[in-house]
C-alpha cells in the first residue's frame, strides 16, 4: 500500500478496509485480516493498524469475536456508501463546482460533461 501525506496513515488503512467491503473483497459478517496480518501486508507497525481497527469499530463497520478475530459488521456497506456519499456532496462536490466557476467553466458546460461521464444523452 502506498500511502500519502494528506491523511494519517491509519485513516487510510481504515479506508483501504472500507474500499474493500465496497468492492465485495471483504463481506459482511466475513473475516478480514487481524491487525498483525494487516501490519505485515502493509508494512506498518501493528499499533498503526490497532488504531484504524479501533476507528472502524466505533464507525460500526468492523466488530471483533473473541478470540476468533475481526469481522464485516452487517450493513457496513450501506453505512460506508451512506458516509461517503454525504462526504461527496457536502465537501468534494461544492469544491468542484467553485473550482470550476473560477475557471469559468459554465453550467451547461459542466452538466454536458457530467452526462458524458455519465454516459447519458445530452
């Protein structure tokens, strides 16, 4: 895993989790890594990944059995999308569309292009 300078880096193993859980690579109420294995996979010590564990299991994502190790919770998926989709609209979304007013990208412009991307017809 490469990791970037904008986030701490068990902010971004707690969303490499989440992007896995998206993507059906880990299910819920399936088993995923333990925080040792983790550690070893991404090349972090095992207090880094401890710590984005302990994040997801208080965003109900994650919950540990004893002694058996960590689990998908049920509906994870729909509270990630739920979470991301408001980050999207409420943060990524309004930075683009003032990014692209300064660059004097028009409405119609911008929605011809979303419908595009979108693979809709104009």
């Amino acid at each position: 895993m490469e990791f970037k300078n904008t986030k701490s880096i068990f902010t971004q193993i707690g969303d490499d989790v989440k992007d896995k859980i998206m993507d059906g690579e880990y299910v819920e109420e399936g088993k995923i890594p333990s925080t040792r294995e983790l550690a070893g996979i991404v090349g972090v010590n095992p207090n880094t990944t401890i710590k984005a564990y302990a994040v997801l299991q208080q965003e109900g994502i994650i919950y540990t059995q004893r002694g058996k190790g960590y689990f998908v919770s049920q509906g994870a998926k729909d509270t990630i999308v739920k979470s991301r989709k408001s980050e999207f609209l409420t943060e990524v979304l309004p930075e683009t569309v003032d990014h692209a007013h300064k660059l004097g990208i028009t409405f119609n412009e911008l929605k011809d292009y979303l419908k595009d991307l979108y693979h809709e017809e104009k």
